[in-house]
C-alpha cells in the first residue's frame, strides 16, 4: 500500500483514512513531480468568458437552446 502525504513545519501530514497503527515502519521519499494546484490547471482560462452577455445567468437556457427569454 502507498499513500500520498504532506510535510508540515516538518512533521508528516497522513490523510485521516490511513489505518497504519502507531509505530509503523515506512520509507519516505520525495515525489520526482508535484502535481499542479488547480489554479496551475486552469489559469490559463481565467478571461476566456470576458465578452459573454450580462444577463447570461438569467437566460441560460434562451442563448444555449433558443428558447425564449422570459
């Protein structure tokens, strides 16, 4: 079995789910890559939606599927 954890201020944050008792030997190495953080995934996106219409919310369904507008 292996998990993924965090180190912080230098102790070793295990998930709450891992049922390892205390005192379980483990070996501890770092990851070679650290996964991106979700504004890493998606700032590239951040502005794409800047010429939608204002009243988008409110008639969703008029401008994805012509309905009309109530």
């Amino acid at each position: 079995m292996s998990i993924t954890a965090t180190i912080e201020k230098g102790v070793i944050k295990l998930p709450k789910d891992v049922p390892w008792a205390s005192g379980t030997v483990v070996r501890i190495e770092p990851l070679d890559e650290q996964l991106p953080t979700l504004f890493d995934t998606l700032k590239d996106f951040d502005g794409m939606a800047g010429d939608l219409p204002a009243d988008l919310a409110a008639n969703l369904d008029h401008y994805v599927h012509g309905h009309s507008r109530p």
